[in-house]
C-alpha cells in the first residue's frame, strides 16, 4: 500500500548510514550509527523533505495555489515548505513567531530567499496563536478568490508522517543486523511516529526512541498515536494503540528554541570527533539525550545504535553568539607581503 500513496520527489534517498567511531568509542557504543537525513538535499536538507514528498503531491492534486504555514522563527519546517513551493510554483505564506530580530538570518533569510510573505507575531510564539493568525490569512486569501492550503506547524499529519515510514524500510535494507536503536528529536511529532509505524512494519526488533524538544513525554505520547492512528488508516493497516509503546525522554530541553549547555557539548563534540554539524534546537539535544542515556545505562552500548539525524543546519548560524568565544582567530591588518 505505501508504494501507492502518491508522492512527489523532492529528497536524495537513501541518505547514507555510516558510522560515528571516534564519539561511539568515546561514550563505549559497539557501533553509533547515523543516518544522514541532514543529507535529503533538498533546500538545506533534513527531515521535512521526506513528509513533503507526501503532502505536496496532496497540494497538487487538489488544485491550491497557495500554502500557508507556521513556526517558530527558525522553523526547518517553513524552509522547506517556502522552497517546495517554489519548486511547484505555488506560493507561500508563512506566519512565524518568537523573539524580536534584528537580522534575517539562518532559516529566516533562506524562508526569504525562497519568496516567502512573512507575518510575525513578536515575542509570541504559541503555537494555538500561530495557527489561529494563519487560519485568518487563509479566509482573507479566500475572499481574494485565492484557493489557500493550511500546512499545519511541523507539517505533522498521517500523511507526511508515511515519509519515515519509508524511511525505516530504507534503513531496513541498510542493515545486516535488525536489533537496532534509533533515537531522535521530537518535536511535532510526524517523524517519531513515522518511525514507530515504519519499524513496526519493516524493523519489528528495533527500539525507537525520541528526545522532546519542547513538549513532556505525556503530550508526545498523546500525540504521537494520533498520527500513527491517522498514518495506519492511509495505509489500512489494523494497528492497535496497546501494542505500541511510545518511549520518549523530555528532561533535555528546558524550553523550546533556546539551547542547553549540554546540547552546546554535544554540538561541539560532534564537530570536533566527527566533522558533523547538529543544531541546538533539535540535533544538538538529541545527541545530548544519546549521551546521558548510555551513561545512565537506559540504552545498551551493545546494540547497535543509530543517531537519526534529522537536519536543521541554517540554524546554528542563528546562534554564532553562543560559540564565538571559541574562536582561534587572529587579525592581521595593513599586510605587508
Ligand atoms: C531539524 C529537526 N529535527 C527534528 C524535528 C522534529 O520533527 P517533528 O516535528 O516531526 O517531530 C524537526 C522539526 O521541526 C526539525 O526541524
């Protein structure tokens, strides 16, 4: 049935598994695998790529010529969305929210890079408020005889969530060994129960793990089994919500958007041991999950591991203020050669 939900193509799949050696080593992994879904290519990369494969060819086949969306103010998701657009050659409206800037930068200056129309709600980002501003953008596009998409945030839905369900039968055809854990960052949700429901199917042994970014482990729970519900209805799979166990940790964030100092080591480790680039929103508190919890012993280093990287590039250059004490850069004026 999956290979017959209508889908567009806008990643490079499969992204490589390779492995971590020198961090693996470090924190005493057998094998620390990670799956390069930072490498789906598509306009900076990550894991929306796969969802829009999914939720774009719905936009498509009902004939919108605009799509709305909404986000924090360095939303991966509204990237990605504004350059599918383009792509398909709709257009894009995104209703962003969070502190005041000065600068339009990380994923704010690619979302306008990509053509975006940007309404931003200062200081205020909760995500009812977001949504209820992008309802009322839709009705007034709709009064300009506009016929209006809303994506909602994180474009977590039953059917772009179908896009990590593909995703763990490529990862199945990647691996010798189908014990594995997988651990990710959570936010809306889409990703962690694509996987559950794709490793349910294709990874039966393996146990998937999320890392919140902003939301408790109870919220993720309720969540999470509404789009498995929504995603097993598209593929008319009989799936029972007591057969699944959602297993997700929510003490690595403290609130959404900002970093933590043990995300900032994680980012900086990875870097230094592995030349890999993390985010501080999600990357970076994943991998930091990652580590506390095979320090605490919650996860086996024996079995083999896999660190779904999930993107989220241009936002780390939102945050140079946070690393640019790190600098080993000396000036050199006036140059005589
Ligand atoms: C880089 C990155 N990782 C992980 C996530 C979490 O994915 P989801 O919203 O599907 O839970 C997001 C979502 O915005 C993201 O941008």
């Amino acid at each position: 049935m999956l290979e017959k939900i209508p889908r567009i193509k806008l990643a490079n799949l499969p992204t490589p598994l390779d492995e971590l050696k020198r961090l693996g080593n470090k924190y005493g992994f057998k094998k620390l695998l990670i799956k390069r879904d930072d490498l789906t290519g598509f306009a900076g990369g990550g894991n929306k790529a796969r969802k829009l494969e999914y939720d774009f060819a719905d936009i498509i086949r009902g004939g919108y010529d605009v799509v709305l969306t909404a986000g924090g103010i360095q939303s991966n998701h509204a990237r990605m969305t504004a350059a599918a657009a383009c792509k398909l050659g709709l257009d894009v409206k995104l209703v962003l929210g969070g502190p005041d800037f000065k600068k339009y930068e990380g994923n704010l200056l690619l979302d306008i890079l990509f053509g975006a129309e940007i309404r931003y709600l200062v200081n205020d980002d909760a995500n009812d408020h977001l949504t209820f501003e992008m309802n009322k953008w839709a009705e007034e596009l709709k009064n300009e005889n506009r016929n209006p998409f809303i994506h909602p945030i994180g474009g977590s839905t039953g059917l772009g969530a179908l896009g990590y369900v593909k995703a763990m039968q490529e990862i199945s055809k990647q691996l010798d060994d189908s014990k594995v854990q997988i651990i990710m960052a959570v936010g809306s949700c889409g990703t962690f129960a694509g996987s559950i429901l794709g490793a349910k199917m294709f990874l039966p042994e393996a146990r998937i793990i999320g890392v919140s970014v902003s939301r408790t482990s109870e919220a993720i729970t309720q969540r999470t089994k509404e789009i498995i519900l929504e995603s097993s209805e598209i593929l008319k799979q009989k799936i029972s919500l007591d057969e699944i166990d959602i297993e997700c940790y929510d003490e690595y964030f403290v609130e959404y958007g900002l970093i933590t100092p043990e995300g900032k080591k994680a980012i900086l480790e990875c870097a230094n041991l592995e030349g890999i680039l993390l985010d501080p929103i999600y990357t970076g508190k994943a991998m930091a999950g990652i580590i506390d919890l095979v320090q605490k012993k919650t996860i086996d280093p024996d079995i083999t591991t896999i660190f779904l990287h999930t993107g989220g590039l241009p936002i780390l250059f939102s945050f140079e203020s946070e690393f640019n004490e790190l600098a080993k850069c000396k000036k050199f004026y006036d140059n005589v050669w």
